[in-house]
C-alpha cells in the first residue's frame, strides 16, 4: 500500500486514493463502520495534500461525510461536506441527509443548498459513485426540508416530482397523503384490472432517467384541498387523548337556566387522543362506508381476498401492483380520514399472509379501530402485532393510550417495563410511561415522563399534546397552551394541539379565540363531527345561535347517530324556542342515549312545555333513577309537573 521511503511514508499518488476509495466503499458495504471511518478519515487527508485534485478531494469528502453519517454523527458530517456541497450534489445529499436530524438553522442551509443544485438541473451524469442517490430521492429528501421549515406548498412540488420518477418511493408518497395532496393512487401502481394475469412474476417498472417526460401520476392543489369522506360514527375525537374530558361528556352539560341534571359518564376522564395526521381493523365486507348505523363485526381471520377474487391460502399469486396498490389506497383514505374505506379496503383487496402477517399492515389496522374509537378491536390488532414483533417500539405510544382508554393497568404496566428493558432512550416509551402514571393519577410523574419523552425527540408531536393533556387536566391552562404550540411548532398539521388550545381558551372565556382554534383544526379534519360541534360551542358562547345550529345541522348530517351531535342541536333549539323540532331530536336522542340521566331530564322538561304531562312525569322519573345524586332538582321539576293542570 506504501512504500517507506527516507521521509516515512511516501504516497503513491493516484494509487493510494484509489485503494482507499475502494477499501472505505467495502467497510460501508460490510457495515464495519469504525474501519470505514478510520479508512475515510484516512483518504481524506491524504487526497488534501494533492495540487489540483479538486475532484478526488470532492469525493473523498463525500465519503468520509457518508460514513459519519451512517454512524449517527450528522453534526461532524455536516461539518465535513459543508464547504464542498455548493459544487457537489453528492456532499450536498449528505449535507440535507444530516441536517434532517439537526435543527432550523440546518435544515435552512441544505434546502438552499439543495434547492440551487437541483434547480440548475445539476443532477450528475458522468461515472456513478458509490451510494449516490438517484434523482427522486434528492427530490424527495428536498420535499422532507420543506415541510420541516413549514413550506408546504413546495414540500408537496418536491414530493410529487419524486413519485413521478419513482412511483414506488413510499415516503413521498405518504408525505404527499398527509399534506394533503390529491395523490392518483390508480396512476402509480398497475391493478389487476390492468394486468394480464402473468402471475408468475410481477412487472417491474423501469426508474425514469434524467430529464425524460413523464406524465405526473397526480395534480398538486393548494394547501386549503378540499377533504370529503364517508360518515364516521364515533363520538369521540379520534386520535386525541383527552384529558380535557370526553366531548360526549364535557359538552353534554346541562342547558344553562333549564335546571339539568349533568351526566356522568363510566370514564369520566377519557381523553383526547393525539393521533399524529398520519392516521390510522377490520370489519366484514359486507359493510359500506354509507352505512354508518350499521357497524359491522370486524373479521380479523378473513380467507379471501374479495378484491383479487382470490383464496388467501394459495392458487393464484397476487400481482406486485395490486398489493402496492391496496396499501397506497388504505394509507390515502386513511390520511383523509376516511377510515372505513381504508379497512374495507385493506380487507377485500389483499391476500390473507399479509393482511395478518405483515407488521405496518397489524399496525395500521390498529390504528385505524382506535381512529374509530373500536378500541377492542384496536387492541386485538395491537396484541398481534406485538406477537409478530415483541420488541417493536414503534407505535407502542398509540397502544399505551388505546390502554388508558380501556382502564387497562395492568397491561400498561407490563407494557411500560418491557419497553424500558427494551429501549429506555426511545421517546415511544416515555409516552408509554407517562400514560402509565396518568392512569394511576400521578399527574406530576406522568408530566415528567412526557417531558422526558420531548427530550428525547424534540420533535415528537404526540408526547407534547399528551402533556398538554395532561396540564389541562389540572387547570395548568397557560403551561398546556406552550405544550400545544410546541406540537404545532413540530408538525402544524396536528388538529389535536389545535383542540386542545381550543378547549384552553373555552376555559379561560377566550371564545373568539376558542373558535379559531376549533376551526384551524376542522379545516385539517374536516368530517370530525367532535370539531365541528366544538365550532358550535363557540359559537353559542359568542351568541351567535343560528350559525351554531347550522354547525350541529351539518355534524347531524355527517353522522346521524352521533348522540353528541344530536344533544347539542337539540339543546340548542330548545334554548332558542324552537320546541317541535327540539322535540324529534330527543326523542332520537333517548333512543341512542338512553342511560343519560340530562337527556331524559331535558325531555321530560321539554314534555312538560308542551303540554305532555304524563310523559314528562315518566322521563323525570327516569332521570332520577339514573342519576339519584340529583334527585332534590328532579324532585322540584317533578312537583311542578305534578301543579299542572
């Protein structure tokens, strides 16, 4: 390799680099990272001392900034390309890949630098070098710079130009979903409508070289796209966990003036849920999205395939495309809310192996049930997947909620110590444990492990909301304010921060405010009949009760046996006269609810109003079986229906 020489080592020129380059290329290859180091920090210094080696020096520096980043010291690689990337693509690749993992001020020098190189159409066309990116992915880790720095409109450009070259780069594709993007899933992949039934093999489809045409599988709208999706039927802001009470309950409260009896609920502190928007079970296929009041049993161990027309167990081989193309699907409606379709789709369209047993698909599916407050099924998904990777982390913080939903100790207990043993440092843990004193009401414990967990990462939307919770449940209003606006500083698509800074400002009487926080988050989630009935809240608090009524109409019409939407309309009508149509919605109300002690405290009101003796007097009875507590304020309604002539 050297030869010694009077002077000790002498370099051989050219030679030495050359071996050096191979020798580092080979360590990465063979993931012996501490030799690749030694080796690059090696052949940078030697290629340093050359005169007029501008290019080896380049290259050189671009893999000695590679292998410190695969050793997870982005900041040193960063300091190593930094002086070269403005000249090089590749320095300036490793640049933006270590600046993902650094802060705004890096983030801001790679998408400058990323973005001149790229728009001056500079993508390299000599001699490949080792581990260089191909054009979608510069374009797509382009797209990830844009969206950390909150510039949407081009993260979304980015991201589209990256699937049009590579149809198959799955975060792009996700990003595109969760900025809202009208992604034409049936453009990327080929379906089995599209195929001729070669099933032997799958066609793969060629990457798009440098500066060919290509039809853009998708149109980029604006930010403000419009997002429409099948009724849901919880009541329950999906995602969010809420320890600022359950808007079933929180907002179930008595008719101010009419002496209700407030409701109590079997979890009186379910909490809001903090699904970060990208969201996520499986209910027979006989079920339709339209349907919604008739929600189907889910059927975890189904055998065929609907979509394919094919038997889960064997015969035919399902075409690449098509599975792509059902997970694409899911993932999209998923996005947009539209969780219904997203299982029936996962469930009729693919084979069986994967729907049980590949990980994201378990995970998704779980998610998916606890988006629709199904937390039963929800759990049996998690519990699967847990079966298929026990050391899993990931998404561990989404299963410690769906626990504490469930009351559940026990299993979070033992969830919370075999993640410490598994990753301590993981800020998914940190929830788990948080979540964990939460349910035991140590509020001061389970703060300090949402703190922790945002040390961890201080990017991790979900430990902030959940500490935000976890404030606003102790009337710690202004710290839980900081704590949304953290989440919201991380991702500003998170709707749940925006609740929760909503129901802040509802507490303190900041209503105008209230109400620009509520409809920040519909805009986001648009067919969450939770938000649009927190707009009408705030819009009765500003006395604006027509515009309310228009808001519980529209969340009547979305979901029409949300006992939530109706209580609040009705309640509303009542307070405004309008006693005959309050009347249709109680009497549907009584039906869906009927072990609210308010709703048949209301009626029975109501029914008294109108002249209906004989049934008031039987809902107030009603009322004060299931809410003895109140039984002094029931007794007086009662007295006075009794003086009715």
């Amino acid at each position: 390799m050297f030869r010694v020489g009077s002077g000790g080592l002498v370099r051989t020129t050219d030679e030495n680099c050359e071996r050096l380059k191979c020798m580092v290329e080979r360590s990465v290859e063979q993931n012996n990272l501490e030799t690749a180091e030694f080796l690059a920090e090696l052949l940078f210094t030697e290629v340093r001392r050359l005169e007029g080696a501008q290019r080896e020096l380049v290259e050189a520096a671009y893999l000695y900034g590679l292998v410190l980043y695969l050793k997870g010291d982005p900041k040193s690689s960063q300091a190593v390309v930094r002086q070269y990337a403005t000249e090089s693509l590749l320095c300036a690749y490793v640049l933006a890949r270590s600046a993902l993992k650094l802060d705004r001020t890096a983030w801001n020098e790679a998408t400058r630098t990323l973005d001149l190189l790229l728009g001056a159409g500079s993508f390299p066309s000599a001699e490949p070098q080792y581990g260089m990116p191909d054009e979608a992915t510069m374009h797509c880790i382009l797209g990830q710079l844009y969206f950390k720095l909150d510039r949407l409109e081009e993260g979304r450009v980015a991201h589209s130009r990256a699937v049009e070259l590579d149809p198959y780069l799955w975060e792009s594709f996700k990003a595109l979903c969760d900025m809202g993007a009208n992604v034409k899933v049936g453009g990327l992949f080929k379906t089995s409508r599209d195929q001729s039934r070669n099933t032997s093999q799958p066609q793969s489809r060629k990457r798009k070289s440098v500066g060919s045409k290509s039809h853009p599988p998708f149109k980029v709208p604006g930010f403000d796209s419009k997002r429409r999706t099948t009724h849901h039927t919880h009541n329950q802001l999906p995602g969010a966990k809420s320890k600022l009470g359950v808007p079933t309950t929180s907002l179930l409260k008595p008719l101010n003036g009419a002496g209700a009896v407030a409701s109590h609920s079997s979890n009186p502190k379910s909490r809001l849920l903090a699904t970060p928007p990208s969201k996520f079970a499986a209910h027979e296929r006989s079920f339709t999205p339209d349907h919604t009041s008739k929600r189907a049993n889910t059927n975890f161990n189904t055998n065929t395939v609907a979509g394919n027309g094919l038997d889960g167990s064997g015969g035919y081989v399902v075409e690449l495309d098509a599975i792509l193309y059902a997970l694409a699907k899911s993932y999209k409606c998923a996005s947009r809310f539209d969780c219904y379709k997203a299982v029936r789709i996962l469930n009729e369209r693919l084979p069986r192996h994967i729907l049980t047993g590949m990980p994201w698909v378990l995970a998704a599916l779980g998610k998916l049930h606890f988006e629709l407050v199904n937390y039963e099924m929800s759990r049996k998904f998690f519990v699967a997947l847990r079966d298929l990777q026990p050391f899993r982390v990931r998404d561990m913080e989404i299963y410690s909620t769906l626990m504490w939903h469930l009351n559940d100790s026990n299993g979070l207990s033992y969830l919370s110590h075999e993640l410490l043993e598994v990753n301590r440092l993981a800020p998914e843990t940190w929830c788990c444990v948080g979540n964990l004193f939460s349910l035991k009401k140590d509020h001061e414990e389970s703060t300090k492990a949402f703190q922790r967990s945002t040390q961890l990462d201080p990017l991790f939307t979900y430990a902030y909301t959940l500490q935000g919770h976890e404030y606003s449940s102790n009337d710690a209003l202004d710290t839980a304010m900081t704590c949304y606006r953290m989440a919201l500083a991380s991702n500003s698509q998170h709707y749940n921060a925006y609740y929760g800074l909503g129901m802040c400002c509802l507490k303190l009487g900041q209503y105008e405010d209230c109400f620009l926080h509520f409809e920040k988050a519909r805009s986001i989630n648009p067919v969450n009949v939770i938000l649009i009935c927190c707009c009408g809240v705030a819009l009765e608090k500003l006395s604006h009760q027509e515009k309310a009524l228009e808001y519980y109409d529209l969340a009547c019409e979305l979901q029409p046996m949300s006992s939530l939407a109706l209580f609040k309309r009705a309640q509303l009508l009542l307070s405004m006269g309008k006693y005959n149509i309050a009347l249709e919605s109680f009497e549907q109300l009584v039906n869906i609810a009927p072990h609210e002690a308010t709703v048949h405290f209301l009626l029975g009101q109501l029914y008294q109003i109108v002249g209906r003796k004989q049934d008031a007097i039987k809902e107030l009875t009603v009322a004060m079986n299931l809410d003895p507590k109140g039984s002094q304020l029931i007794q007086t309604a009662l007295e006075k229906c009794h003086l009715m002539e």
